[in-house]
C-alpha cells in the first residue's frame, strides 16, 4: 500500500512537471505568436495580409496533428534536445509544440476582445504599435489571458496523461500501466480522480485570479 502510495505521489508530482513546465514554454513561444498574428491583421496595428495568412494557416495546421501521432514525429526533435524519448522531461518537447498553437489563438481571442475604442485613443495620443500593445492590449486582456491559460494547463494535463502510452511517466502511465495491463481497477479509478482533483483545483485557482484582477482593471 505504501508502495503505491508513493508511486501515485510521483505521479502527480511528474504530471504537475510536464503540464506547468509546458505552459510555460508554450506562453513563451505561443504568445508572441498570438500578438504578432493580431497585429498583422487587417485592423490591426501593422496590417500584412500575407504574414497574417500564412501565420494563420502554421497555427491551424498545428493544431490539427492529433497529439499521439505528434510525439511520435517528434522523436528525433525530442532526442536531439533532451538526449532521450521517454520520461517526463522528454514529453515536455511534444506538449509545447502541441500547445504553442493553441496558446496563439487563445491569445488572438483575447487581444481581440479588447475594446477597440481605447486602442485608438491610445494611437491618438501618438502610442507607437509597441506601446500599444504593451500598455494597452495585454494589461486589458490579462483576465482573459489568465482564463486561457487554465484551459491550456487543463489541455496540457489530458494530454500528458496521453504520453504515458509512451513511458512519459506520470498519473497517464500509472492508468496505462496499472488500470489496463494488470486490469487493476481501483488503481485506474484512482487515478482519474487526482487529475479530476488536479484540473478542479487549477481551474478554481485560475478562476479566482483572473476575477481579482478583472476587478482591479475596472
């Protein structure tokens, strides 16, 4: 009991590694992506029609790869940056490009959402398009920043739990491993609910932040 005790502590705790180490790398990349896509829009602050075009279809083809087929593909990629293709620090490669896309057009969705009024007011009062962006359409978006990046953790944590098919490690592995090899039940049952704990309890943190910081702003 003891044994299994721990192992389902390493579990989790590889689980949260994976899922917040890949957020953050993903945010790195994904949302300078979703401000560049903004930006270059037909109403946006440096409107190219083509960059915008062709960012748009490297973000909706990425998004497309079903996830499991993406680790495999990315084996060598993942080999030649972590020295290996399994474990959980391995998995991070794949769970960040998976997620990169998807953070750009949380971002895009939440630029977008910013009352266009106040972006002209700040051009009228001669904001240069970095100023624009860095003082007005971020520091207005962060509530909905904040809600995106829990539905991109929550992603993230499901798809870990997929990369245990692999030998990533994790609560995924564990399922795989226990629930369905050995057909242990309890062990699979259990399992599912530390990710429902897990996910619950990002959400709500998530949740209550992003409402601090709406009330804040207004």
């Amino acid at each position: 009991m003891i044994e299994n005790l721990d192992m389902l502590l390493n579990g989790t705790l590889e689980t949260l590694y994976m899922s917040l180490t890949s957020v953050v790398f993903a945010y790195l990349l994904g949302l300078p992506l979703g401000v560049l896509v903004v930006s270059t829009a037909p109403h946006g602050i440096h409107p190219s029609r083509r960059l915008h075009t062709i960012l748009g279809w490297i973000i909706d083809i990425g998004r497309s790869i079903p996830f499991i087929i993406l680790i495999v593909d990315l084996f060598p990629l993942t080999r030649a940056i972590v020295g290996k293709i399994i474990g959980p620090t391995a998995a991070v490669v794949p769970l960040v490009v998976a997620a990169t896309p998807f953070v750009a057009r949380m971002v895009e969705t939440s630029l977008e959402e910013v009352d266009q009024g106040v972006v002209e007011a700040a051009r009228t009062m001669g904001a240069t398009g970095w100023e624009i962006i860095c003082k007005v359409l971020l520091p207005e978006s962060v509530p909905s920043l904040l809600r995106g990046m829990s539905i991109t953790t929550i992603t993230l944590i499901g798809y870990s739990a997929m990369a245990g098919a692999i030998g990533s490690g994790g609560l995924g592995d564990i399922a795989i491993r226990y629930g369905m090899h050995r057909y242990d039940g309890a062990m699979m049952n259990i399992t599912l609910v530390l990710i429902i704990v897990i996910v619950a309890v990002i959400q709500l943190g998530f949740n209550r932040t992003a409402a601090r910081v709406d009330r804040r702003l207004r």
